[in-house]
C-alpha cells in the first residue's frame, strides 16, 4: 500500500511540474530593456545605438539582449549556443522609430526580416524586422534589401559586404 500511495504522489508531482513549465513556457513576455541594459555579445548599452533590438529568453529564466539583429542571428547561427531558448523577441521597425526604438516587441519567429538595406545598427548595416509585409516593402522601396522569414535568414546574408551587395537592388 505505501508503494501505491508513493507511486501516486511521484505521479501528481511530476504532473504538477510539467504544468508549470507548460505555463512557465506560455508566459514569457519581453522585458523593456533599461537605461544602462548591455548587449549579452559586446557590452555595449543597447539604448545608445540605432535600429531594433532583440532578446532571447532562455528556459532557465535568464534573458540576453542584443543590440542588433544580425547580434542576434550571429549567436543564434553559432554551432556552440547550446543553451534551450523559451522565446526570441525583435523589435518591429514598422512601428518604432528606427533612431531610438522603444517597445514594440514581437516573437522573431513570427517576423519578416529585411536583408541588405543602407539603414544602419550599432555595428554598421543590420536588418530590420517587421511585423506585416506592407511594411516591409516599404522599409524595402525607402532603403534598399529584401524579405525573408526568420527561419530563412542564412550566415551568408550576416556578412555585412554580401548584406549590403546582394540587397537586390
């Protein structure tokens, strides 16, 4: 009897905690990055630089934040990031000013990204994310590059010389 009752709490136990993580999961939301917020990869103060930012969010609570799109993808591309990520958020440059960006978050998963333009980041060109395509093909029309889904962007298209020069224009 004692095994049968042992049996049934490890059961409710492991129920229980599968729950949390499920909702731990569902709950994720982004955090406005602060005044002096650093990008995870460089140090640098995100709030000093142009363009969108973004934010991953790893399972185990921590949350890194970049202070440019192609930060973001050059960690998100590198054989060595081994770390579970519970979400990615971008900002939508359809939305926010691209000179001091605030709010506006969306799932990168979710984002259409434009490759190649002449606008620039904290590091020299970089990508702009947008929530709609009418956006971005404006974004596009305005400064040159082109769309593509998250799951398209390649480590070709991070080397900013091919970025710029395979802009389509």
């Amino acid at each position: 009897m004692p095994t049968k009752i042992m049996r049934r709490i490890t059961t409710l136990a492991a129920g229980v905690l599968l729950a949390a993580c499920g909702e731990a999961a569902l709950t994720v939301v982004a955090g406005e990055p602060g005044a002096d917020t650093a990008c995870a990869l460089d140090g640098m103060v995100l709030r000093d630089f142009p363009g969108p930012k973004a934010q991953i969010h790893y399972t185990e609570g921590k949350a890194d934040y970049y202070c440019d799109l192609m930060e973001l993808f050059t960690v998100l591309q590198t054989p060595e990031h081994k770390r579970k990520i519970a979400a990615i958020f971008v900002q939508d440059a359809g939305k926010t000013d691209w000179a001091q960006p605030d709010g506006h978050w969306m799932l990168a998963k979710d984002a259409l990204f434009v490759v190649g333009s002449r606008k620039q980041g904290s590091m020299g060109p970089t990508f702009g994310a947008f929530s709609n395509a009418r956006d971005a093909a404006a974004f596009v029309q305005k400064e040159g590059g082109k769309v593509v889904p998250f799951d398209q962007v390649t480590a070709e298209m991070l080397d900013k010389g091919g970025a710029a020069g395979d802009a389509g224009h």
